[in-house]
C-alpha cells in the first residue's frame, strides 16, 4: 500500500475475524530471542503471541547475519492496558489540540496506539521489537523504542526520510527479514510487526483476520 491507511480506517474495522483458536504461548521459552523487560508486567503477559507469529518470528531471526539477533520488547497486551493506552494519548493529545474534532483526535492517535477494539496487540498477533547484537546492546534505527510522531518529528515513520544512513540500512534489515517471515508492518511505527490481525488482513488482500481480541487465560 503506498498511502499510509491508519488503524482507526473504517476498512479496519470491517474487516471479520475468523478466530483460529490459536493458544497464546510465552516468546522466552528455549531462550530463542533476548527478550528486554522494559515493558515487564507481573503475570508476563507482555512475553506472550500467537504461535503462528513466533513460529514466523523465529524465521525472520533465522536469517539474520551473524552476530545479530531479534531484540523482543512488548507482545501481547491485555485489552484493558490497552485502552488505558489508547486514552492516555488521545488526551494528551487533546490538550495539545483543543480545538481538534473527536475524529481528528481518535485518527491521530491511531498513528502511534491501536484503537482497543481492533488492536493487534490485544490479539497476540503484534509485536515490538528491534535489532541487536548477540550482547543485547541495540541497533541504531533511528529513534527510540515507542517514540511518538511529535516527540521524533515523524521519524518514527518506517520510511522517514529524517535519519540516518545507519538506521535506514537496519531498518532496511529489519523490514527485510520480518517480511520475507509473512509479517506486515504498521508504516508509522518501524518496530510494530504483526500477523494474522486485521491489519494484516487488510494489507495481504485476506477477507479475514485469524487473530481476534483475547485474554490471556482463555
């Protein structure tokens, strides 16, 4: 898709989910990734996806150069933290911009939070993640990890013109292996990956998605 369509797109939403039953399975089993614990919750609710993403994820990592590896930050997110998120942002946003529309407002913060009710996150079919050496001392790719599009001047964007040549090329490596692994990207976060949600759906041309909302004892 060359125009960038945003979570809170009608198309979104209207897309079915045709749940799989897939289980909800913990990434840190077998230590096949480095898993970072900034976004650690007490139950390890974070460390959770889908089994058809990490069976993809742990493609994508297998054809990686030596000497790097896959840096996992934050999977599945409980449907609550989620609109707690989503809120969150939509206020400050808010307060940034009183005299935006609630429209404008719920668009805008769907460029940085999923809207709770189509979240992939809350699906377990998205994940956070980012580049690494075999240490677990991070890539440079442009920004910090979850930097909003005010805070980064819009080079949170994947293909954001204003970085550097070392991040363009690791975020080029990034793209490059998760996609080959079937993952699909939401363009205006380059470390949101997911599989099998409606996004996904959407930009794979499904007329479904194989992941909806869950909790995590279900």
């Amino acid at each position: 898709m060359s125009e960038i369509v945003l979570m809170s797109d009608p198309k979104i939403a209207a897309i079915p989910v045709a749940e799989c039953g897939e289980r909800l399975v913990d990434v840190r089993g077998g230590g096949s990734f480095l898993v970072d614990v900034r976004k650690q919750d007490p139950v390890g609710a974070f460390a959770h996806l889908r089994e058809g993403v990490l069976k993809r994820l742990l493609k994508a990592q297998s054809m990686l150069p030596a000497g790097l590896r896959l840096l996992f930050v934050e999977g599945y997110r409980p449907p609550a933290l989620q609109r707690k998120y989503f809120e969150e942002y939509a206020g400050q946003l808010q307060a940034m911009h009183p005299e935006w529309s609630a429209g404008q407002i719920h668009a805008a913060a769907s460029r940085y939070v999923s809207p709770p009710e189509i979240a992939p996150h809350s699906a377990g079919a998205a994940v956070d993640l980012t580049l690494a050496g075999a240490d677990g001392h991070e890539l440079a790719l442009g920004t910090r990890m979850n930097a909003d599009p005010e805070e980064s001047e819009g080079a949170c964007y994947t293909d954001a013109a204003n970085i550097s040549e070392e991040a363009r090329a690791n975020r080029k490596l990034l793209s490059t292996v998760l996609t080959a692994a079937g993952l699909v990207n939401y363009p205006t976060e380059w470390w949101h990956w997911s599989f099998g949600d409606r996004y996904w759906a959407l930009t794979k041309g499904k007329a479904a998605a194989l992941y909806g909302p869950k909790e995590i004892d279900s």
